[in-house]
C-alpha cells in the first residue's frame, strides 16, 4: 500500500550528493574485498571506488543533465547521501521514501540492503526504522537505467532514457501505528453526494479509533474495521451544501484522516466521472475533452521537473484553452496531478505499457501490474485525474495481448471503479471508412486512438472518414499532428515547416469538430523532447511535433489550436 507522505513532517534528503558510473559493475563485486560499494568496504580496498568521493550530483535529477559527460550514459550509477539522525526517543517507526527513481534502484542504509524497486516513474519507501542510526548515516542508493526487453517499458520507446534519482527523496517519521494511505470516493445521486473513505492502518492493533473530518463542511465520522488494518465510513453529504470540483470550478476541499493521534491532511475536490452513449459526463454534464499530450521533461533538467516548469506547462495549457490533458506515456510528478486538481484540468495517466511490452512474460505482468497499482493508490484521490490508461499502441493482432489487457482492465477497475479506462489504440482502414478494429475497445470506457492523417499516411482531412456512433463507446483522439522545427518557415506544402504543422492541425480540426462520438484530443504533443531515434536534420535528437520547441517557443499550430478550443466553447 501506497505510503501517504504529503502533509506529513517529513526530513528531506534532497540536495548534494556523490555519484559515481560503474560501467563494468565491478563497484559491487571488486575482486578485492567485497561490496565496496558499502561504506562499511576496508579502507584500504577502496583504491578505485569510494562512495564518498563520487562526483557531485543534485538529487533530484537526472545524472545527464548534471554531468553532461554522462548524458547518454545506461548503466549502473551508485548514488551516496550522508546525513545525521536524531532519534527523538518516541517510539514512532521511519520510511525511507522515494518519489522515483528511473528504471531500477537499489538501496543501502548504513550498509544494511533495504531492498529494491523496479519501475522508474512511481513512488516507493522502505521502512527504516531499525536501520536509521543516531548520528551519522550513509544512504547509498545503485540506480540502473538499462533498458531491458522484460521491462516496462522494454528497450524500444521514442523519448529519451533519462536515468537517475529524479524526484524528491525523503525520511517519513510515523508513529508505532499510523494512517498509511486513504482513500475518499465520490458517488452523486438524488441530491446527495456520497463519500465513500476508507483508511488503511498500518501498525499493532490497538483500540484506537479511526475517525474522518471534513472541517469546512462540519463533518465527521468514526471508520469502522474492516479487518486487515482497512477502516471505512461512508458520508453522505447534502448536494446543496457541496459545490462539485469541475473545470470552471475546481474546488477543493479540506480532509483530515485520524487515528491514535496520528493524522493526515489533504484536499480533495467531489466529482463524477461516467459515460453515457458517446458523451464523457462530469457530474451528470457531457463534457468535450479540450486537450493536449506532454512529456514530463524539461530543457536542462530533463524529469526533474523544478516549480518553474509546473508553473509553466500549466499557463501552456491555459494558454490552449485546455480542460484536459495526456500526462504521457508514464506516471508524472504528484506536483503535476495535484496542481492540475488546483488549475482544474482533467488528466489521462498511464504506465508505460508501450508497444512491445512482452505481456506474455508472468513478471513482466506483474511488475506492469504493480506500476498500475503504485500509479493508482497514489493519485486515487485527484479529482483532476478521470482516465486510466492500460497501455499505448500494443499489437491488437496479438491473442496474448488481447487477454492480457482485457484482464488489466478489471484489475484497474478492482482497484478504482470510480474513473474511466481507456488506451490508446490504432485505428484501421476499412472498406466503410476509418474504424476501430481492436477487441481491447469493448473492455473500454474510452477508446483512445493515435492517427497521424496527413503526416505519416493520408491527408489530414481523411479522419472525415472516421467512423461515428453517437450512440457507442466514446473515443478520444489520444494523438494526432506533425513535426515543424520552431522557426523553419515555407509554403503549407513543405513538410517540417510550421507552416506544414499548422494546416495538419486546421485540417484535422475541422476533420473532428462534427464528429458526435469523439470525446475529445489530446493531439501530440505540447513541447519538442528528446528522443534518440529523431535524427533527421530538423530532428538532431529531438521529436518535433510540439506545438512548442523544448525551450517555449510557440510555432504557428499553437494559436490553431487554440482557436479551435476557444471556438468549440462558445
Ligand atoms: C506514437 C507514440 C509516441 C510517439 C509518436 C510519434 O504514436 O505513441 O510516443 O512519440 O507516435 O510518432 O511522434
């Protein structure tokens, strides 16, 4: 279970540390003495290797962006922060916690392993609390970046391999028994808006209650033990008393979790999100998806994301007019999901299940699993996020993939049956038109589809011939546009140009405006990023189909764009 940090007093250990590339892996297994990389290694074999005296790192970061000699470096980075700890005498438990660390860590405390994490885009802690020492401590931490044909995603994707220890790093004192994580689900029906909180308590069973608050609405109410350490409640709240999260208003409102004198706070928003025929509803209300996809990346500090960039990818998406975005193709930073609660913009969140991932391996299945389900216990309670997506252009041709998928559809709904499920799948051409062939769209509440009309086949205006139930499942362009470098200009005829890009977006606008059982875009993509397989002479590194270049500059299919969304909601 998800460990809730956010409101808690927490020590964080970002900052200065020391990093050293270990190429050969023989930082490990020196043939003199072993586990050098441990502090506790005798001085004298540390000859060649020291975990203090690596090269200065900031954590959180991506080790490319802070050592450009490493920048296309995969391998093994031995990670080492020293700190001091004074226990306070209580007798509280501590957690090591991680926000991410890509693609796999492994972590020391004081040359006791902890343990180790695969998966480089969610959350994950250790407990600690025998190993934290009073006074100083050594953290060593051996990030892996290698990609790997059993991972998830495996060694095939077009986005850069950013590795590192890139977001936040902290020590989470608790006490003996605490509120692990919660969960608060909003259901609307006659008037009533019903909130359905379960809390998970971690700890020795004691006769503590568990009670919930919501302060600003003068309620509260005592769970009830489930068993296992689960507690629930449910509250039903007068509809008139309670004003819905929503775009136009995303209002959040103050909760409290309590037990035996530990409690977490947090903000949550109450809202609905359902399919009705063709339509995406919020709180009872069709709502078209006015979106975009984005990367989590950042010129010069590649996933670490700093408060600037969040700042600025929300005033981008201000900017476009969106209520919805495609937080692609893994789980970014909570800052993002919870500001988006904040900004009111609906979100799409995905592992990355992308294109060959070898669903028919068992661990590949479960480590995918396991993404879905850290991605999921941590932002079940954003209001922002309506949208679960299981996996982007996997092979529908494949039986194995089919099953598998069709299954990971009803683990995401075990787990929350309050949002949507969605993917983003290929379309085929057919003898009556454009159409969905794949058999994953009738597990779906959404069906996502990536079709680049007028860039890598066809004409943009093809997606006229889009199939059109407004009766069936509703569909979601989860990707459509081109490629322009910022500032390359010619005739609309002249691929690479803005001009190019531009008459894609105004062709595949007009394409999809009439269309009753598309939902909404999220056309791709917001900013330039990088990837190594982009190498044209436009390209050098970078995919080019931003509405944006990596460093803000908008090119002329922005303001199309933004046209068609500030039209569309008038
Ligand atoms: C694919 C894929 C994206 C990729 C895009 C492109 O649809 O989902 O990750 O960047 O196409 O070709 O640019």
């Amino acid at each position: 279970m998800h460990l809730f940090d956010y409101s808690r007093e927490t020590v964080s250990l970002d900052g200065e540390w020391q990093a050293i590339p270990d190429q050969y892996r023989v930082f490990e297994d020196h043939p003199i003495g072993d586990s050098l990389a441990l502090p506790n290694a005798p001085a004298g074999d540390r000859l060649d290797f020291d975990v203090d005296d690596g090269y200065s790192i900031r954590v959180p970061s991506n080790w490319g962006e802070e050592l450009p000699e490493f920048r296309h470096y995969e391998g093994w980075m031995w990670h080492t922060r020293r700190f001091s700890w004074s226990a306070d005498g209580d007798d509280g438990r501590s957690f090591l916690a991680f926000g991410a660390v890509n693609y796999e860590a492994t972590v020391w405390l004081n040359g006791e392993l902890l343990g180790s994490h695969e998966g480089g885009y969610t959350p994950f802690a250790f407990e600690v609390t025998d190993a934290l020492e009073a006074g100083d401590n050594v953290l060593v931490v051996r990030a892996n970046n290698e990609r790997r044909e059993d991972g998830v995603p495996d060694t095939q994707t077009d986005w850069f391999n950013f590795g590192g220890v890139f977001r936040s790093v902290e020590l989470v004192p608790v006490p003996e028994t605490f509120v692990r994580n919660y969960r608060a689900e909003t259901t609307l029906s006659d008037g009533q808006v019903g909130v359905a909180v379960t809390a998970w308590i971690d700890g020795p069973d004691d006769e503590s209650t568990v009670s919930v608050r919501l302060p600003e609405l003068d309620r509260e109410a005592e769970l009830s033990a489930d068993g296992d350490g689960r507690y629930s409640a449910e509250l039903s709240l007068d509809a008139d008393a309670v004003t819905l999260w929503s775009p136009a208003d995303p209002r959040l409102y103050d909760i409290e979790l309590e037990c035996g004198g530990d409690t977490i706070e947090d903000r949550v928003g109450f809202r609905e999100v359902r399919v009705r025929d063709g339509d995406v509803l919020l709180n009872g209300d069709p709502v078209w998806l006015r979106g975009v996809s984005l990367h989590e990346e950042s010129a010069g500090s590649g996933r670490a994301l700093r408060a600037a960039d969040v700042d600025e990818r929300f005033q981008w998406l201000g900017e476009l007019g969106c209520n919805f975005a495609r937080l692609a193709h893994y789980p970014h930073s909570r800052e993002m999901t919870r500001r988006a609660d904040e900004e009111g913009i609906l979100l799409w969140e995905e592992v990355p299940a992308y294109w060959d991932v070898d669903f028919g391996d068992d661990d590949v299945r479960e480590l995918y699993h396991r993404q879905l389900r850290e991605l999921i216990q941590r932002d079940w309670n954003r209001p922002s996020v309506a949208l679960w997506s299981v996996a982007n252009e996997t092979d529908h041709d494949d039986e194995t993939r089919n099953r598998v998928l069709s299954e990971t559809v009803e683990f995401v709904r075990d787990l929350d049956d309050s949002r949507l499920v969605t993917a983003a799948c290929f379309a085929e051409e057919t003898d009556d038109g454009i159409e969905i062939r794949d058999p994953l769209a009738d597990s779906l509440d959404v069906i996502g589809i990536n079709e680049y009309y007028g860039w890598y086949h066809g004409d943009a205006d093809d997606m006229r011939a889009f199939q059109d139930d407004p009766d069936g499942t509703p569909v979601v362009v989860s990707e459509t546009g081109g490629g322009a470098k910022w500032g390359n200009h010619g005739p609309a005829d002249e691929r690479w140009t803005e001009e190019f890009q531009a008459a894609i977006y105004r062709d595949q606008t007009d394409a999809i405006d009439g269309n009753e059982q598309i939902a909404g875009m999220t056309p791709w993509i917001l900013f330039d990023f990088r990837s190594p397989s982009r190498q044209n002479p436009h390209q050098r590194g970078y995919n080019r189909k931003g509405l944006l270049d990596q460093h803000g500059r908008k090119k002329q299919a922005f303001s199309v764009l933004r046209e068609f969304y500030r039209d569309s909601t008038e």
